[in-house]
C-alpha cells in the first residue's frame, strides 16, 4: 500500500463519508483552538469567504500564509463565520511528507483531510506538484506556506521557496492568489515551552490576529516576456528542469518565480506590518 494514498482523497471514496468525518472532527479542533480556548480578530474576512463561495467557476484560489507554529492549519481557518465543517469548501493543503505521511495511518487521515504530500528539499518538478495542478485545474482551493518551515520570531516574511511561484505559473487556469498573515498561533503551539519541546496541547487565552490581504495582481504575459528577456542578459546555474507548456526554459522560470515570489513576500509583509499596528491599538 502506497504512503501516499492517493485513492483516499477521491471525493467518492466510501462515498465521502470519512472525508466528511474527519473534516467535521478537524474543524470542531480548530472551533475549539481559536473560538473557544483563544481570541481570535480577524480582518477582512469577507474577502475570503467572498471567494470560497462565489468565485467564478472554474476559478482556482491559492492562499499563501506565514508559518508561525504546526497548529497554523488547520486553527486558523476555525474563526467565526468560516464554513470550517463543509468538506466541499474546505482548501488542499501542502504537507510535509516526513511529518503527516510516516506510516500508513497518518497517510490514510491526511489524505481524507485534503493534504498532498510534499517533500522538503525536492524540489518544484517532485511528484505530487503534479496533483496540486490537478487540483487548481479542477478549480479548488490550495493553501500554501511558502516560507516553507515554522518560524516563531516576529520578523519580517522569509525569503519565499518558489513552489507556489511555480504553481501560479504552471496551473492550466491562472489562479486567485490571497495573502495571509497571522500572530499568535506560535503562543498557542511554542516550539520549545519545556525542555526543548512543544506542549501536549494547545494553549488557551491568548490572541491572534489574522489579517487577510486582497488579491494580487499577476501580469504574466508580460512577466514571462520580461522574465526571458532577463535570462539571456543573465547567468543562471541550471540543473535540467523541462521547459514550461509555453516554452519558458529554466533560466526564465528561475527568473519569473524568483519574481512572483518577491511580489507575494511584499504583499505578505505589508500585512505583517499591518497586523502590528492593529496590536498596538
């Protein structure tokens, strides 16, 4: 039996009904983490729900986030207002394959709670980059983090891996990309609270602040032109990605992901200073 279990997230497996179960049981978690055991503000949620219900059809919706503790997903979708139980709503998510897919177990409850599996380090051509194109292609919603691992220090946004560049670009339809920024899931989920470890269960009273941005505006016609224009004044190291559908080479992509990316980390830091000046208040 394959780790990866791509059977299990067919939305007709057993009919759906264990999707449906662990989607509700993950949603009561997150309810419970943010609405309950914490204070959650939220800013401009209307925007987000706007575009998981009535977003042209077809229409695929990626939303970038920070990393700030290993609750971030599923908690931060468990704020008032947000259809956190309906499992026909509810986003695709990447996964890192060596925490959420180490046996057959996790692999099975992970695949029915819409997670693709994602090795760290391999790379924007892996395996299953493919299936969340797939995804996008049918016009879903995928959550990405692109800074790539946790980072509890409140600093600016990390340089940004260029997997959901890569997505943007290579996704058959363009797809919707919303920036999110939050504070306060990495005191409700500390990395090291005793000896080194995190705590057994989530932390209560504390508060978090989700800022949802508006959506970014991709030119990428005229991105890609600029991005093979760059390349052949440029030098690039290569290490044989193929050639996009639209005949950009590896030096181009490099250029225009590293592009793209720049533009979301701005739109993700400009939340962040946002949120600050919100906290101050």
């Amino acid at each position: 039996m394959s780790r990866t279990m791509e059977w299990a997230a067919r939305p007709d497996h057993l009919r759906g009904i264990p999707r449906k179960l662990v989607i509700a049981a993950v949603g009561a978690f997150a309810k419970t983490v943010s609405s309950l055991l914490n204070t959650t503000s939220v800013h401009n949620a209307d925007t987000l729900l706007r575009l998981l219900r009535s977003r042209p059809r077809r229409v695929p919706l990626i939303t970038v986030s920070n990393h700030m503790s290993t609750l971030d997903d599923p908690s931060m979708w468990g704020f008032k207002g947000f259809p956190i139980f309906d499992a026909s709503l509810a986003r695709w998510v990447l996964a890192a394959e060596d925490i959420c897919f180490k046996n057959a177990l996790y692999s099975y409850i992970f695949r029915l709670g819409k997670c693709i599996p994602i090795t760290r380090g391999g790379g924007i051509y892996q395996e299953h980059m493919n299936e969340a194109l797939e995804r996008l292609n049918n016009g879903e919603w995928l959550h990405t983090f692109p800074e790539g691992k946790v980072y509890q220090e409140d600093a600016p946004i990390k340089r940004l891996k260029w997997g959901t560049a890569s997505l943007i670009v290579r996704a058959p339809r363009t797809p919707i990309v919303l920036p999110i920024v939050h504070h306060g899931f990495h005191k409700v989920m500390p990395e090291e609270y005793m000896f080194g470890r995190r705590p057994l269960v989530p932390l209560w009273n504390k508060k978090i602040n989700i800022i949802i941005g508006d959506p970014i505006e991709f030119d990428l016609p005229e991105m890609r032109q600029k991005a093979i224009f760059q390349s052949r004044n440029e030098s690039f190291p290569t290490t044989g990605w193929p050639s996009t559908s639209d005949g950009l080479d590896e030096a181009a992509q490099r250029c225009l992901y590293s592009t793209i990316s720049d533009q979301i980390r701005a739109a993700m830091e400009r939340l962040r200073c946002l949120g600050k000046s919100f906290l101050k208040q």
